[in-house]
C-alpha cells in the first residue's frame, strides 16, 4: 500500500493566484470610486487571469501557435473593449439612447 503525499505544485499556484487577484478584484469593485485607472487595473487583471486559465488550465501553452493566437487575442481584444466602452461611456449613451 503506497501512502499518498499531498505536494504544493504550479497548478494549485496558478489556483492560489487566481483566487487572490479574484478577491483583489471585488474587493477593488466594491470599494473604489469608478475612475479609468480603475478600469484599466480591472481589465488587466482579467486578461491575467484569462492567460493564466489558458496555460494551466486549458494547457493551450502546448496547443498549435495559431489557437493560442486566437485564444489570447480574444483576451486582450475583450478587455481593449470593456476599457473603450467605459473611455467613451457618454458618447455610447448618445448614440444608443432613443
């Protein structure tokens, strides 16, 4: 019978890691005041955490070039996004408002 050894390894770092800037991030929603610095933390810290998900996670750090790519684009491209919606939030409302 073989004991089995609980070990700390990259995987429940990257768990570890993701949970805390998570927190990081509600606990920065709940608390600040809404300002673009603000936006661009959270925006940052959501394309971490989407490359870190895609690298231990999903394993997509051992996929064909071309899908990671276009895995890590859509992170980055999303958060460019979320930051320009909240750079240009007036002039939206004026475009979409009846």
């Amino acid at each position: 019978m073989t004991k089995s050894v609980a070990t700390f390894n990259t995987l429940d770092a990257s768990w570890l890691l993701l949970m805390l800037v998570t927190s990081a991030n509600a606990f920065i929603a709940e608390t600040a005041e809404p300002s673009l610095a603000i936006t661009a933390l959270i925006c940052g810290s959501i394309a971490f955490k989407g490359r870190r998900i895609m690298d231990y996670f999903m394993e997509l750090n051992h996929a064909n070039s071309t899908i990671q790519f276009f895995m890590r684009s859509y992170f980055h491209v999303f958060q460019a996004l979320i930051f320009l919606s909240d750079l240009f939030a007036e002039e939206l409302a004026q475009i979409t408002s009846l």
